[in-house]
C-alpha cells in the first residue's frame, strides 16, 4: 500500500518505543561489552568487531567505516527501504497508533494497517474453535493420541492450546463465514480455508488434524501445524505464508522458551513440533523447533540474542535426514562458529531417538546430560566425516582425509588446528605409531595449502593490499626493535583507530601482546651505540622470545620471516621513528577510507535520488569527506626536506 505523509507524534513515539538493541540484534550477533554491545559491521566487510551498539543513547557507530545512527537509520540502510516504510514497520511492532498529516487520508490508512489486527483476531479465533473441538466427541481419537501416545496432561495441552480439526470440508469455513460473518475473503488470507478449483467455493485447509498452533514472540497465533491422525500426506501440513506468517522467520516454541534460554543461557533447537512440547512437558524449556524448512541464520540470530554465552545445540534426529538437516543448519551458521561468536554444539541422541522418544524411557536429568556432554559442532563434523568409511580403502580413506583438512583449513586458531590435525592423525593411523608421524605431518601440510589455496583477497586493489603490508610490517618492525618508541606507536594507533588487518600480522600482534602481559619487567631489547644496532647484553630480548614462539607456528612464521631481517633500508626505518610511524600508519588509515569511500559508492549507486534524495545527498557528502581525508594523507605520508633535516643522519651505519 502507498503510505501517506506520517504525523511527527507517531515518528517521535516510535522513536521512544524501539529499542535499537532489539532492532540490531535481528542482523547482527551482538555480545555485551561494558555499557554497550559491539559486533561485526553489516555494512561492510567487517574481520574484527568494529560495530557498537549504545542502548543508553540508542545509537549505532561503526568505527571503521563511520556508518552511524539510530534504529530508523539502520533498518533504511540495511534493507535500502524509504523512512515512512520503516517507521510503519517499528510502529507496528511496538504497537504505535499511527496517524497521517492529511485527515481525509487518515480513515483509509487505518482500514488498511488494521488488517494485521483482524488477521491476528481471525487466527485466534481459529485456534479457539479447534482448542474447544478436542474435548468434544469428534475429537476424543485426537485427545487419546495425545493423552496415550504422547503422554500429555491436560495443563500441557492448553499451554500450547493444542487442538482438533473436525473431518468436514466446511466446518471451519461454515463457523468463521456464516456464523462470526467474518468475510470469505479474509478467512482466505489468513491461510484458514481454500478456494476450490472450480472456483464455486471454499473448503477448509485443516482436516481431521491434531492442531498446533504457532505463536510469534508477543504469544500471538500466527499460524498452524496440523498432524494426520490417519495415513494421509502430507504427515504435517502447515499454514502458508500469510501477511502474519513466515515460517522460515518463525521458531516454534520461542515465546514460551525465550525466558528459560536466558536463564540457562543455552538454547536447544529440535526437529520437531512435538519434540519441543515433550521437553518443556518435561521441564526442559529453553527448547525451539523449525517448522519443516531449514534451520537458517535469520532463526539462529533470534536465538543469540536472549543467551549471553551465544551457547546454541542443535538436536535434530539421528538418522539420514536428520544428519543432513544438522550439516545443512551447520552450514548456515559455520562461519559464525568458526569466529567464536556462536558457541554452536550438536547432539545424536543414542541408539537414533528423538527427545520424544528418547523420554518416554528416561528421565529428564538424562537428556539434560546428554546436553551438557554435546560435543562442538567441528568434533561432530569431523565424527561424520569419517563416520561409516572403511579406513583400509584407500577411496574411503582419502575421502575421510579431505573432509577432515577441509574443515581445519576454515579454523583460524593454529593452537585448534594443531590439536584436532594430531588427534585425527592418531585416529586415522589406527594405532600405527610411525604411520601416525607421517599422517600428521601430511594432514598440516595440506591443512596450510586449504588455507591458502583459492583463496579471494577481500582488497579491491593489489596496490591496497600491498600498501598495507609494507605499512604494517615497518611498524611490527619497529615495535620488535625500537622498544623506546613502542607507547609511540600504540598511541598512533590509537589516535587513528586502526588494527592490524592481516591475518598474520594480527597473529604476531596477539603474540607480542601474550608476552608482554606475561613479562611483568621486560628488558631493554636492543641499545642504540654510535648509530648501531646491537641486541642488548645477557639479556632474554622481546623479539627472541617472540621467535622462539613463533616456532611452533611454522605456516605463519613463514609469513612474518621477514620481519626479523633487517637491511640497510630497514635500519634507516627503525632510526628514522616519527616518519615511519606517521607514513605507515597514514598509510593503513588511506585504506580504511578507499574502503568506507568504495562502500558509500556502492550504496549511492542503489539510491534512487528522485524517491530518496536527501539518502543520497548524504551519501555524496560521506564520498566527498573520505577523499579529502584521502588527500590529507597522501601529504602527510611524503617526506619533505625539512623532515629529513630533522631526522638521524644514516648515512655511516655499522
């Protein structure tokens, strides 16, 4: 619907009433740091947090691309959507009156938001008319199923206002239509009935079905799931995507488990509708289902916002479909796992049970074990990826092998993938000791040519991608060998606010940093004498400590041998302090802004001036402050005469 001119009442409430944590968390995995939340960017090819959320000011910043502001801004930047669009979105959300400037527009517009409140009144009307039916004699097979088979009480029932679809093609459609006078049309649009082919009628959706409706986070029915009681298929039939329901946004189950997953700060996602109300029967209830689609990113980030651990296992049944369910749901979710901002886990149950059935023969406390013993999804991949293979094939064996360095290539901890490349070369070798040696030797070999084979640099030039390394190479340089200068350096980052971006050089960075948190009195690491570099007398220095560390890293040693060789270009780097820093870390800013000017290009190229011209002027303005700030840092990387004159003369170095 076009949406008219909104007055500036329903754009300040709505502003008041939305909690930009919530609105953000949707799209970002947010952890808690002090007062505020901080995250990976969703405007820009973010590696390390740089995203921070303030729910006191309700205010987002992101500090490496400068995309700020508040939660209307974030939803119009993310989805590329117009300010009124978003505003009557939040507004209906947190249940804000609306109203338009232009009175003979405003009865109209009503009639049209408060079509949601009808679907909403229609559906729990629905839910009432089968609720009442299974306690009726047409539903007495219903409620046998549910009281014999599955063990319900009546209280669990009613929590989840369980109920029964009678037999008749127009039951429901007679009640709803002819009785409550609700119009065929919208009875249609809130998925309740359908329309037959011939076009003369409608006959219900739901027939002869156990019903289980499915509630959104404000325990609104939305929808339903209904289960055969009899041969027919589909076994499960669920409302189609309406106005008010999307199955593949919805968690079953959320509205009743969100508190419980905050306290126990672990959410359990099952396979099934009934598997969720057999837990929380049982007293297990931070549990959550799909609803026979994928599990997708979009649903996890739902859950990771009421668990601070970001603790997620995943139970989906043990056999084929539930294995592949798991890997694809897995897959979804990798590479959060894979940066630790998802504590992600997978249980089997034994011998191939559902939670359904798996409680019907144990206790409770049983199945809440079997959670806490969960391995880490990486293990259980790993368990499948050899799981089933005869290891004295070598097809089979290789097969295993592959799988195996495939998943290790993505870990980025070295210390993980040393320790799962040993445990897997002892697993392969079968107990062979020197065959063992050779596989784990093979195994990080190939772990190290996957991490690196193939592999798309995120930098839109090569010039970028070289201009940073030299960059940051002359200041790790410059931090191993010039200890005086090193609160210098530190602070220049600081100011900038910039990281070390490559991978490792951040490495090496974390490595410096572990060292000198652990030696509390550090020791002078090299003297100056006479223009000469010497390492400083009996003395354990930073950078031998730092090499010596390195060692057990030998793919990123590799990478960082250089820096530990100095030349006669190097030495007039490290004597030559207050230009280095300057050009380098001027250097390492220049990229951060062709980065935030290529991003700001790229959103004006979407913008439509004529429906959002004020988006894009400020697009323009952000283009144009990043080029001047690039300008300023070209002048600020030359070297003029008078910098030279003020710097150490080099020209009779040792």
């Amino acid at each position: 619907m076009e949406i008219p001119r909104l007055h500036p009442d329903t754009i300040e409430q709505v502003k008041q009433r939305t909690d930009i944590v919530d609105v953000v968390s949707e799209h970002v995995v947010l952890r808690k740091q002090g007062k505020d939340f901080v995250g990976l960017c969703p405007f820009h090819d973010d590696k390390s947090p740089s995203f921070s959320v303030s729910p006191g000011k309700q205010f987002y910043y992101c500090f490496s691309c400068g995309a700020g502001g508040n939660a209307i801004k974030f939803l119009m930047e993310l989805g590329k959507r117009p300010f009124s669009d978003v505003v009557l979105a939040l507004a209906q959300r947190y249940d804000v009156p609306v109203q338009t400037l232009k009175p003979e527009e405003r009865q109209e517009f009503q009639r049209q938001v408060s079509l949601r409140e009808q679907l909403y009144e229609l559906v729990a009307i629905a839910a009432k008319f089968y609720e009442h039916a299974l306690y009726q004699s047409a539903g007495a097979t219903a409620l046998e199923y549910l009281e014999v088979k599955r063990g319900l009480n009546r209280a669990t029932m009613q929590q989840f206002q369980l109920g029964y679809a009678p037999g008749g093609w127009e039951t429901l459609t007679g009640y709803l239509v002819e009785q409550k006078k609700y119009p065929v049309e919208l009875v249609e649009r809130a998925g309740l009935i359908v329309l037959r082919k011939t076009g003369d009628g409608y006959y219900d959706r739901f027939r002869d079905r156990l019903m289980i409706p499915i509630h959104d986070l404000q325990g609104r029915v939305v929808g339903f799931g209904g289960r055969t009681l009899t041969d027919e298929q589909p076994k499960y039939l669920n409302s189609p995507d309406t106005e008010l329901f999307d199955k593949g946004k919805l968690l079953f189950g959320l509205d009743k488990a969100r508190a419980a997953i905050a306290k126990s700060d672990q959410a359990v996602i099952v396979e099934g509708y009934f598997d969720v109300i057999a837990l929380h029967h049982a007293g297990i209830t931070n549990v959550v289902a799909a609803m026979g689609t994928a599990l997708s990113s979009a649903q996890v980030r739902q859950l990771l916002r009421y668990t601070e651990s970001k603790r997620i296992i995943l139970n989906f049944d043990a056999d084929n479909a539930g294995n592949k369910a798991a890997e694809r749901a897995v897959s979804e979710v990798e590479t959060l796992a894979y940066r630790g901002d998802i504590q992600l886990r997978v249980l089997n149950i034994p011998d191939g049970k559902d939670p359904d059935e798996f409680l019907k023969i144990h206790a409770a406390s049983e199945y809440q074990t079997l959670l806490d013993e969960a391995p880490l999804w990486l293990d259980w991949q790993m368990e499948q990826a050899i799981a089933d293979k005869d290891l004295k094939q070598s097809d089979q064996f290789q097969l295993a092998v592959q799988a195996i360095v495939k998943l290790l290539g993505n870990l980025p901890s070295a210390t993980l993938r040393t320790h799962y490349i040993h445990r897997y070369a002892e697993r392969l070798s079968q107990g062979d000791s020197h065959l063992m040696l050779r596989l784990e030797e093979d195994l990080r070999l190939q772990v190290r040519g996957e991490r690196w084979h193939g592999r798309s640099q995120k930098w839109q030039t090569k010039s970028d991608r070289n201009l940073l390394e030299e960059a940051e190479i002359q200041l790790l340089r410059l931090y191993l060998y010039a200890p005086e200068h090193r609160a210098a350096i530190v602070a220049a980052l600081e100011e900038r606010d910039l990281e070390f971006s490559l991978s490792h050089h951040r490495f090496l960075w974390r490595q410096i940093q572990e060292m000198e948190e652990t030696e509390a009195e550090e020791p002078k690491i090299r003297e100056l004498e006479n223009g000469a570099i010497v390492p400083a007398a009996h003395s354990t220095t930073l950078l031998s400590l730092i090499q010596d560390r390195c060692t057990d890293y030998p793919a990123e040693m590799m990478q960082l041998y250089s820096l530990f060789q100095l030349d006669e270009k190097t030495k007039r780097d490290i004597l030559r302090v207050d230009l280095t820093i300057r050009a380098a870390t001027a250097a390492m800013e220049r990229i951060m802004c062709e980065k935030r000017c290529r991003h700001f290009q790229q959103l004006l190229s979407g913008t439509d001036d004529s429906t959002a011209p004020e988006l894009g002027q400020y697009y323009w303005q952000k283009i144009h402050t990043e080029k001047r700030r690039i300008a300023d840092l070209d002048r600020e990387r030359q070297v003029s005469v008078e910098d030279l004159v003020q710097a150490p003369w080099v020209g009779d170095m040792q």
